[in-house]
C-alpha cells in the first residue's frame, strides 16, 4: 500500500507513543520471528521493532523482509526501530487521513 505524507505522519505519530514489543538479534529474520510478529498482527494495526546492533543485517534490509514476509507495510525506519502497518480487514481500530 502506497501511503501520501499525510497518512504516514500519522501513522509515525501514533507509533511515538508505542513501545517496541520485538528485537531482532543475531538470529536475523528467522521464521520464528517471522510467525511471531504476523500473530502479532492479528492483535494490533501497528507494530514497533527493535533491530539490535548484532543483527547480521542492517536496520532498513531487516524491516523491508520483515514488511514483506508478514505482508505488511513498511511505515519508517528510525534509528534501530522499525514500525509496520497491516490494517484490520473487519473493523479497522486505526483510520488514516484521506488520501
């Protein structure tokens, strides 16, 4: 999904308040944690991900194969955290701004 600044604005306003509820170590993006945030997604809109510093890949490769392997959208790469979006088919909890 293509996001306008808007919706992306908002998207990183709301996951400033959030806290991280993954780290990605040295075990890169394994399947493990692949299966872990996709049942997180069944939860909650917007996931925050730490990257930690032994992870073989770097921050920004990590969070574009974690977006792609939950089908998930990359929201913004941060430091060492990642933020990921995959909206709710039924009754979605976070509307975006208009396009």
């Amino acid at each position: 999904m293509q996001f306008t600044s808007k919706q992306r604005a908002y998207l990183r306003s709301l996951a400033q308040t959030t806290d991280p509820i993954f780290q990605v170590g040295k075990s890169a993006v394994s399947p493990e944690v692949i299966g872990a945030v996709s049942e997180a997604f069944n939860t909650r809109e917007l996931i925050k991900i730490t990257i930690l510093k032994n992870c073989p890949e770097d921050v920004k490769t990590a969070g574009i194969m974690l977006a792609e392997r939950t089908r998930s959208d990359l929201v913004e790469v941060i430091g060492r955290k990642v933020v990921l979006y995959k909206r709710f088919q039924e009754n979605p909890e976070i509307i975006l701004p208009r396009k």
